[in-house]
C-alpha cells in the first residue's frame, strides 16, 4: 500500500504538471503511459557483457506512434533481441535500431504499434538550475519522482565519454537508468543515465540522477534511423578507463582487444599528456584526444609507466567497430 507521503509526492508531482499543460494529461498514468520497460538479451560474446551483463533491464521511452522506443544505450548495446513492456502488461518484440556512443542514446522498433501517446520532445537548453521536473521511469504513476535540477554542467565519464551541459537532479529516483525527465509542459528533456553522489558538483555530496539533453538527439535522430550510428568516422577511440586521482589521470581499466591494450598500457598507469600538452582532467584529456583527428588516427600519448615517462604512440578505433553489433548498424 502506498504511503500518504508517496500519494502526497504523486499528488504534487502531477499538480505541478497540469498547472503548465492542463490539455496534455488528465491523469499522472496518462501523463507517463510512454515511458516502458525495455529488457534486453546481448549476445553472449559482447565486449561490453563482462561490465554490463547479458541481460539488461530499465526503461525506454515511446517518441512516436510506430513503435520507436528511446533509451539510455548501455541498455542494448550488442543486443541480438529485445522486449517492450506497458504499463498495461502488454509484452511486444523489438528489434535494435541504433546506438551512438557518443551521446550514450540507443533507439529500439517495436514490431508493431504499441498504440501508446508518444511523448513530446521539449527543450533542454530551457532547463534551468532549481526547475521543478519529473522523473518517470517504467511502473506508471508508481514509479514517478518529483525532483529539481540541481546542476547543469559537463560530465566526463571514465569510458572516454564526454557530455556538455549534462542535467543533475536531486532526490536520486531509484529506477534511472532510461527514465524520462520529463518538465512543466509535460514534454521530455533529458533520459536518465547515471546515478551519482554529488549532484552539485560542489562537493556538497547531495545525490541523484545525471540525464543527457534530448537537444542532443536531435542532430543525429535521422542517421540513427537511417543507419544505425552517426554518420563518418566517428572520435578516435582507446579503449581504456581512467580517473582523476590527485590531480593525475590514473588508468584504472584496458579494455581487452583495445588498441590500448594492443598499445602496451595497463591498469596503474599514469596519463601525462597528449603529444606533449599536458592534461590533468578528464574533460581535457578528452578534448585534447579527440583533437587529434579522427578514428584511425594515432594519437600520442605521454605516460607515466612504473615510474618511467614514455611516449606511447596508439593507433586508435571506433568504438562501434570494436563492439559486436549486429549487421543493421
């Protein structure tokens, strides 16, 4: 049975909606009957199955009446199948349609129209610090949060991942992965990704919830479609995990088959630098890494190695390349 302080939230979160957009939703259901639940089964020789597993669980949300369902990407990357399920119950196949490493978005096909309001873009770039929002993850009115935005700020993942103007929230809603972040005029602005323990970025440890802009799909929704990823190249990959620790970059994973690994780098190193501009974060170790060139092109690292400074010179990839997708991408 719910608690009176849950249906209070529920009863808040809805009111704060309808107040924007009384002709959008009648009911808190109505309102996030688009976001589903997505269950994934990768195929069992996927580079990403150790970290990720081989069958992954969250939500997706519904972006238009055929069926196309969006999602954070760790969520069916390598994926050989996949299900939709409703809010209502209804269990409906579907297939993988693209992935973008760069922005960390996966788009999946229903085989059939799931018959479901899609949900309607809004506009991340509006989102502001202290907006009031919703978080609505698969489990209909049950499963919706209301939070604020506490931050708007870059994030740099230890995955060679880099997103400009990421939105944080706070409370933290236990359910985020593919969640929808949902603002007053009840469209969709951000899909949740990560949950994390300092949402302001000022060391003040208050946690939540890191979702990406949907402004940045957008620019890439028609090569996602058309075929399967973004178009070109792609940003020189490595293939290894790193972490600020004291004002180094510490290397704290080699992907296995990476060009990192086939570089000679290992768990324990140390990231000086990039061709000799030095670098101290992620953010710009990133940009200075993808400044380089493209995929393929070599990039030279200077490294700290048991001690010993090196210049380590690693043909890099794309990523994509390196994942066992399927044909269709």
């Amino acid at each position: 049975m719910r608690s009176t302080r849950f249906q209070a939230l529920c009863a808040a979160a809805l009111a704060l909606v309808l107040t924007a957009a009384p002709a959008q939703a009648t009911t808190l259901d109505e309102l996030v009957s688009a976001v589903v639940r997505i269950k994934t089964f990768i195929d069992p020789d996927g580079r990403s199955v150790p970290n990720l597993g081989r069958e992954r669980d969250g939500s997706g949300i519904v972006i238009d009446e055929n069926g196309l369902v969006l999602t954070i990407g760790y969520l069916m990357v390598e994926a050989h199948g996949a299900e939709v399920v409703t809010n209502a119950g209804r269990t409906v196949p579907a297939t993988v349609v693209g992935y973008d490493h760069e922005t960390g978005f996966g788009i999946l096909r229903t085989s059939e129209p799931l018959k479901i309001k899609p949900l309607a873009f809004g506009k991340s770039a509006d989102v502001k610090v202290q907006d009031p929002h919703l978080v609505a993850s698969f489990g209909g009115a049950a499963m919706v949060l209301p939070v604020r935005v506490a931050s708007r700020r870059e994030f740099a993942g230890s995955w060679e991942y880099l997103v400009e103007g990421a939105i944080f929230t706070t409370p933290p809603h236990p359910a985020w992965s593919g969640a929808a972040l949902i603002n007053r005029e009840g469209k969709l602005v951000g899909v949740g990704s990560l949950i994390v323990g300092d949402t302001g970025g000022d060391s003040s440890n208050t946690p939540g919830n890191m979702f990406v802009p949907i402004d940045l799909l957008l620019p890439i929704l028609g090569d996602l479609l058309a075929i399967g990823r973004v178009s070109g190249p792609g940003k020189p990959w490595l293939g290894l995990n790193a972490h600020e620790v004291g004002g180094r970059l510490l290397v704290g994973r080699v992907s296995p088959g990476s060009p990192a690994e086939k570089s000679g780098l290992k768990r324990g190193d140390i990231i000086v630098g990039v061709n000799g501009a030095a670098t101290k974060t992620l953010g710009d170790f990133y940009r200075k890494l993808w400044g380089t060139g493209a995929a393929g092109v070599t990039v030279p690292l200077d490294m700290l190695q048991s001690g010993d400074a090196r210049r380590v010179d690693v043909p890099s990839a794309n990523r994509l390349d390196h994942l066992k997708l399927k044909s269709t991408f």
